[in-house]
C-alpha cells in the first residue's frame, strides 16, 4: 500500500514537471504568462495533493502499528497463559511420579 502510493506521487509529480518543461519549451512570446500561472497553480495543487497523500499514508501506518502492538500484547497473553498451565501440569505429574514412585518401594518391600 505505502509502496503504490509512492510510487502514484512519483508518476504525478513527474507528469506536473513534465507539463512544465513541454510548456516552458512551447513558450513563444510573453502572452504566455496566463499559461505558466496556470502551469504553477496546477503544480501547487499537485504539491497539495501530494501532502494530502503522505497524511493519509501516515495515518494507515499509525493505524497498522498499533493494530499490530494489540495484537503482539494479545499473543504475549497466550502464551503466558500456556507457560502457566504447562507449569501446573508438569507439577501435578511430577507429584503423582513421587507417590507412584513411593507407592511401589512399599510394594517392593512388602514382597
């Protein structure tokens, strides 16, 4: 998405300076002052939308990065969860192993 937008102001501002040049080259006498201040007003709003541009890209990326913190905060969550669980587990099977483990040197020195 950032990349296309790039990429759309290049090919604008490219196409702005190339009306420039093709029209500053065709310029044949000073009557053609009309054209080139509309020449630089069309380049002035192009430098508008190009700004309008970079905001609303700011503002996806602003929007993505803090989707992408709630998301990693959430995952952290998880897996913390897990971890805690994981650890309860490993203790109850660990403590049923001892009593096992007990249960059966009774047997054995019973026979």
């Amino acid at each position: 998405m950032a990349n296309y937008l790039f990429f759309l102001f290049f090919v604008v501002l490219a196409i702005g300076l190339g009306i420039v040049i093709f029209l500053l080259i065709k310029r044949k006498d000073g009557g053609d002052g009309e054209k080139l201040a509309a020449m630089m007003e069309r380049l002035t709003q192009l430098g508008e939308q190009n700004r309008d541009l970079r905001q609303a890209m700011d503002g996806k990326l602003a929007e993505t990065h803090r989707s992408n913190q709630e998301q990693i905060g959430q995952t952290t969550k998880i897996i913390q969860n897990i971890t805690g669980q994981s650890a309860r587990l490993i203790a109850d099977v660990t403590e049923k192993l001892i009593k096992l483990d007990e249960t059966s040197s009774r047997i054995c020195k019973i026979f």
